[in-house]
C-alpha cells in the first residue's frame, strides 16, 4: 500500500514495513507497540476534507483513504460509525461549561466503539486472507468481532472472554454466532491465551493494542468529530481507559488530521479511570515511563476498563502528555451514580465505563484539571443496555400499581404528577 509510509515502534522508532511486522515490535516486545504512518504529503495531494464531507458513505469507510486498506478492498457490510455527535446544552449547564458534546458511540452497530476496530481489523484480515480471527476482550471487543465477523462467511471468530463478564455480552456472543471460550480467570488471563494460540495456529489476532489496526480503527471516532465541526475541534475530548487504546486511537486520528492540513491543533485528552483499574493514572501521576508500568490487580463496576495491565499503555501515556492532558479516576459509586445523571441530562444511556467520563468530568472541573471556559466532547463508548445490571443499581423509584384506575391516580398523587 503506497500511502502507508511505514510502522513505527512507539518504544525505540524502529521502523517496519507492513509486510514485515503484524503486531508489536520484534525489538521492544509486547510494550512496543507500532503507529501506522502516512505518507502525509502524498494523502495531502490526493484526499480532500471536502469531497469526504460530500460523501454519502453514512458510515466510517467515508474516510477509507486516511485508513490503511486499500480503496477496492472489501469491508464488512454493517455500518459502522459515523455516530451522533450530540450539542448537550443540558450537560453543558450541569457542568458549568461553555459547549458539550456527547459522541454517542453506543449507537454502532453491537453497541460500543469497538466496533470501529474490529471492522477495520476484518478488513484487514479479508485482504491478507485470513478465515479464522480471534480476540480476548471484556466483552465488547469480542460482540464486534463476532457481530461484524457474523456476515462474512469466510470468516470464523473465535473468543476469549473472562467468565465473569456481563451476561448481555455474553448473549451477544453467542447470538452472533462466534466459539465463545469463557475464561476462569481475568481479561489479561484471557488475552495471553488468545494470543497464544494464535501464534501457535496462525490465526490473525485482533487483540487490542498489540494488533496497530485496532488504533487506526479507533481513530475514525477523532476523524468524525472533527468534521461534524466543520473541523473546528473541541478544546477536550474526555474517555474512559482501560487498555488505553481508545485515547491513543483518538490521538492518532487528530494527529493524521493536523498533519494533512486539516485542523489547526489537537484537543487536550482527559482519560478517566476508576479509582480500583487506574494503572495509567498512577503512571502518569508518578511520571514513569511505559516500560516501567507493572501489571496490577484490579477491580471495578466498569468492566470494560478493568486492565491489570494495559496493552496500549505507551501510545495511552503519550496521547495524555503529547497534548497537556491528564488522567483523572473515579469511583465506583460516581460511576453508577453517573449512569442516570448523564442519562437524564442528555438522552444517552452509558454503560459503567461510558458513564465514568461523565463522573471523570465532574472531577475534572472540581480539581481544576479542566476549565470552566473550555469547550469539551465526551465520548460515550458503549450502550447502557449492555449492562442492565449495574443500571439498575443506580434508579429507583417506579411506582407499583394494581390494575386498577384508582391505584394509578393514588400512585400519581404521590408523585404529585395529579
Ligand atoms: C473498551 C472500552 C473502553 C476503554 O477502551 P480502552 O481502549 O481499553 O482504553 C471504554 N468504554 C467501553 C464501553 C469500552 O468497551
Ligand atoms: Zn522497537
């Protein structure tokens, strides 16, 4: 592919051609993961911001040219991205701050933004012809592989979940259709399964991080606020972190942009952790460097950013400290509480880790970390009703009634609605 100038290892620079490297740096290891880098001056010449806002592609293939497949090759049929980006004027006033936005990424296809990844990596796997591909996820990693995998019939996917994943993730999987190997044991337990097996069988590995695809897929979220601002970019763009994919993904995306032209600068990126998964904010806090980060127990309602050991902590450090970011947590309790708040104030149902940027904004402006002038997109990363269970842990309050007319009116008093 001519556009893709090189792979760049995050860890040492080291330099690979696409033939040559599939995963994380031959050199460096797992820590050294690879940024797939353009021929910037050369998509300059060939790609305009304009002709993409003109397309009728309702889906993140609009930006097939900045991403590294070629024009021809065959995609997945789901429509993938190009979400809502919401003007939350409600949040806005919540929060005190100039301008929110709510990148609503629950609206894809399986329910979360990892679909932007898995989509991009089937792509992938289709040009190098690959049949079988296989993922370790918390759970939504895996729904998109399957989902996505699901109308490619060449394609079988294979899964590695921890077993104490929300029950609604699992139905997904098994609904779509994948061999679904529930892991006893933690999300790293399940990754470094998948990932040796892979190796053993030559099956391609979706793996987040470790596969650099995932973090051009993930950029498209970056590309699409971008141009549903007429390329006028928010001041923060603010995410939730586990494996910190996600926000070296949104880094990459407004990266490629700044280098084509396209926008003036980066947005400041704020990754929210909770308090019990927060190894990146320790990093960041005692300003270590990635290769000194250790795997950590941890706990959390949040699921989907449990991450003992964070797969995509170089490229996560640098997105936060390359644009006068920062790493902030939140508990628990703020996540669930989080849920209907955020809900109630902007008509987007999060998931725990979803929500927890909202709680992560809270905190933000509390401890001065963000500025009440800025203007701010937070990006929900998946839907609430992948976790039905925790949502419930956070409302109360319906009114039970007999069938009856009365029992409604009497129920409505109390509610002073009558
Ligand atoms: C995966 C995920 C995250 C975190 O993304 P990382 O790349 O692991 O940092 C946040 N929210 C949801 C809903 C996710 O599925
Ligand atoms: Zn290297």
């Amino acid at each position: 592919m001519t556009k893709i100038k090189e792979l760049r290892c995050v860890i040492g620079g080291c330099r690979y051609s696409l033939d040559e490297v599939s995963y994380t740096c031959p050199v460096h290891g797992e820590v050294g993961t690879l940024d797939i880098l353009y021929d910037y001056a050369a998509l300059r010449e060939a790609v305009d911001r304009d002709e993409i806002s003109a397309s009728k592609r309702n889906n993140f293939w609009r930006y097939k040219a900045l991403l590294p497949v070629d024009a021809d090759s065959r995609v997945p049929p789901l429509a993938v991205g190009w979400t809502p980006l919401y003007d939350a004027r409600r949040l806005a006033d919540h929060f005190g701050l100039s301008r929110v936005w709510v990148k609503d990424d629950g609206a894809n296809p399986t329910g979360s933004l990892k679909d932007r990844a898995s989509a991009l990596v089937l792509a992938r796997a289709l040009e190098a012809g690959f049949s079988t591909v296989s993922a370790a996820s918390t759970g939504n990693a895996a729904a998109a592989l399957a989902g996505l995998g699901a109308a490619l019939p060449e394609i079988e996917v294979l899964i590695f979940v921890p077993a104490s994943a929300p029950s609604a993730k699992i139905a997904q999987l098994l609904v779509y259709g994948a061999i679904v190997l529930l892991v006893e044991g933690t999300y790293d337990d399940a990754f470094e399964l998948c990932m040796q097996i892979c190796q053993e069988q030559g099956w391609y590995l979706r793996n987040t991080g470790v596969n650099p695809f995932t973090t051009e897929g993930k950029k498209t979220v970056a590309l699409e606020i971008a141009e549903q601002l007429d390329w006028q970019v928010p001041d923060v763009v603010a995410v939730s972190v586990g494996d910190g994919s996600i926000i070296s993904g949104i880094h990459k995306g407004f990266c490629d942009l700044l280098h084509l032209g396209w926008i003036d600068r980066v947005p400041r990126l704020i990754g929210v952790q909770a308090e019990g998964s927060a190894v990146l904010a320790g990093a960041f806090a005692a300003g270590s460097s990635p290769e000194e980060i250790q795997r950590q127990s941890v706990t959390t309602i949040a699921d989907s950013i449990a991450a003992e050991l964070p797969r995509d902590r170089a490229k996560a450090l640098r997105a936060v400290r390359e644009t006068d970011g920062a790493y902030v947590t939140v508990s628990d309790d703020h996540i669930v509480t989080a849920i209907p708040k955020m809900a109630q104030l902007s008509g987007v149902f999060a998931e725990p880790a979803a929500a927890a940027t909202f709680a992560g904004l809270e905190r933000a402006l509390r401890t001065g970390i963000l500025d009440p002038g800025e203007s701010v997109c937070l990006v929900s990363t998946g839907n609430g009703l992948k976790d039905i269970e925790s949502a419930r842990k956070s409302v109360s309050g319906e009114l039970r009634v007999a069938a009856d007319i009365d029992a409604v009116k009497t129920a409505l008093q109390t509610v002073k609605v009558l």
